[in-house]
C-alpha cells in the first residue's frame, strides 16, 4: 500500500480489500502503456478512497489500537520536523543520566516560543530497542519535568506528544524510583506557571502517558488511543490470556478512542487525520496539529499564570465526578 506521496504504507490487517485493490493500481501504474488506462485506474482509484473512507470511519476499538501503533505513523521527530523551527534538543535530567525515550528541546511553532517535550519510540529496530520502544524510564520523566521548570523560567509554553504504550515497567526503572517520577510530574505540571498543551499523536497507555498529559489543554489525532491501560493488559488481568478475542473485548470496554475521551470528558478536542489515517498523508496531519496548537496557545496567552493553575486543577478535579439525584431511594 502507498501513501498520497508514493511511498510504501504496510496494510493492516482490516485493509486487505484496500490492499488488493492498490496492487492493482501499482500493477497498471509500471506498465509501459500506463496511459492508456487512465479511466480503469480513476475508477479503482475511486472505489478505492471510498472503501477506504469506509473503513475508517467505522473503525472498532481494537482496530484503532492497530491505527495508532502503526510503524509508519509519525512519531515525535516528524512533527518537530514538519512544525517546527530552530528546534534545539536539550538532553539529560541532571541525576541519572539522557532517556531517548523522552525528547526535549526549544522550538518555535508558528509564532509561539515553546518548549517540546515528547514520547518517541524509533523508526527501526536498533533505534527502536534504544528508544525502549516508547518506554520511558524514571530519568525520561525527570528529564521532561526539568525542561518544564526552564520553560516556566523564561516564561514559554510547553507542548507535550503523548506517544507510548505505557511507562518502561523493568526492575532497574523501578529501582530508580519509577512510580515517583511519574507522581512528582504529575504534580508539578497541575502548578506549573505557565501555559501547556498535551496531544496524543499515537499511544497513550496509563501513567506513562498521564506523566506528560496534565494539561490546560489535551487533544487527541482521531485514531488515537488513550486510557488507563493497555487492551492487552486489560484482558491479561480480567481473562488472564491477551488475545484478539479477549484485546478487542478489552479495548471496547476501556472506552479508549478519541470520540470515547471527547464524550466522557478527557480531552479537550479531536484533531482530524486524513482518510486511512496519518501514516498515509504525514503532512496534512502535521498541518491540522500545527494548527491546533497555535489556536490554543493564542487563547491561553490571555490568562496569567494564577488564572491557568486555577482552572488546569479544577480541570482535572472535576473528571470522573457523578451526580446522584437524591430524590429517588
């Protein structure tokens, strides 16, 4: 399968029918007498946009896990490279040592000074296992935290990428204080005197997410994921076996998809991704995430910094709140 730029887009396993037909594309599109066939390949063109469309906009749970963990999605280094200017990554938290599952930098996104901090997993396989595949370790948050205080120092907003399947949860990372780091970061970004804003651009599994998630605002890409846990972890504990049955009971039920989060009151908005998602068209994507960004930066630029830790706590008080009507026994 190929993206809107040509280039090689590996198929998922709901997309066969699309994968199919794109063969065929390729397949007329090598031939000398291409040309000839212009009107075939603008009906298989067509029908296979419309199936595509259909397809991901009746995505299930389960199979927006698949969209959001893709290999071709983009990951924190492609948005900084396609929205940002004068990107300069700062490196290292000052106790332990540099996790390269975290990254930080100054930035400029459009007219806004920033500080970036974001999850990245890797592109291939040594960088990947480097990268712990998204896994931050407790130096990973300490670095984030640390590059939040010096943005706060000069005064800039933080815009956080929220891309990992969950915090790294090997004995080292807990010797070195895992579960506290997460905490701390926690509560020095809900006072945090300065504006910050949180996307999940793919993954956003339990506190290894939340560690860079207390925001003023939070989004999601639409074929994003974001809960307490992973499906695979929820069917492990409730069924004790994590497979596709069980994942896809399991994502269902966790309530995990960008309109699931919307409507319960978790984020803030929903960024949409061009049809087949961001792997298919990194461009658009990045444009409709720069866009959002810039919008919400302006909007929070008028409130002081008293005013924004007032409303981020009262934001995050008053989730998962339930009313009872007292007038019924």
């Amino acid at each position: 399968m190929t993206n809107g730029k040509g280039n090689t887009v590996a198929p998922l396993p709901f997309e066969t029918p699309v994968s199919a037909i794109e063969k065929q594309i390729h397949g007329m599109n090598e031939r000398e007498d291409a040309d000839q066939f212009k009107s075939e390949l603008d009906e298989l063109q067509t029908t296979r946009n419309s199936l595509l469309k259909k397809l991901y906009e009746n995505l299930t749970p389960w199979q927006t896990v698949q969209v959001a963990r893709h290999q071709n999605r983009p990951q924190t280094t492609d948005y900084i490279r396609m929205i940002c200017r004068d990107f300069r990554e700062l490196h290292g938290d000052r106790h332990f040592g540099d996790d390269p599952a975290i990254i930080t930098g100054f930035a400029r996104i459009g007219s806004h000074k920033v500080m970036v901090i974001g999850h990245q997993k890797g592109k291939d396989t040594d960088e990947r296992i480097a990268c712990h595949f998204g896994c931050a370790h407790p130096e990973g948050y300490r670095k984030a935290l640390a590059k939040m205080k010096l943005a706060e120092k000069f005064g800039l907003p933080v815009v956080t990428f929220i891309d990992t399947p969950g915090a790294y949860p090997g004995l080292k990372a807990e010797e070195r204080g895992q579960a506290e780091a997460i905490a701390l970061n926690l509560k020095e970004m809900s006072r945090l005197k300065t504006p910050i804003v949180s996307i999940v651009i793919g993954e956003g599994g339990s506190g290894g997410a939340l560690g860079l998630g207390v925001a003023d605002r939070v989004a999601m890409l639409q074929f994003s994921w974001y809960s307490v846990i992973s499906p695979e972890g929820c069917a492990a504990i409730l069924w004790k076996i994590a497979n596709e049955e069980t994942n896809q009971s399991a994502a269902t039920a966790l309530a995990l998809t960008s309109r699931d989060n919307l409507k319960n009151g978790i984020i803030d908005a929903i960024i949409s991704e061009p049809i087949g998602g961001a792997q298919r068209d990194n461009e658009s994507t990045a444009s409709n995430l720069e866009k959002w960004i810039v919008d919400s930066l302006t909007d929070l630029a008028r409130f002081n910094p008293q005013t924004l830790i007032h409303r981020r706590y009262e934001k995050f008080a008053g989730m998962g709140v339930v009313s009872t009507d007292s007038s019924v026994d």
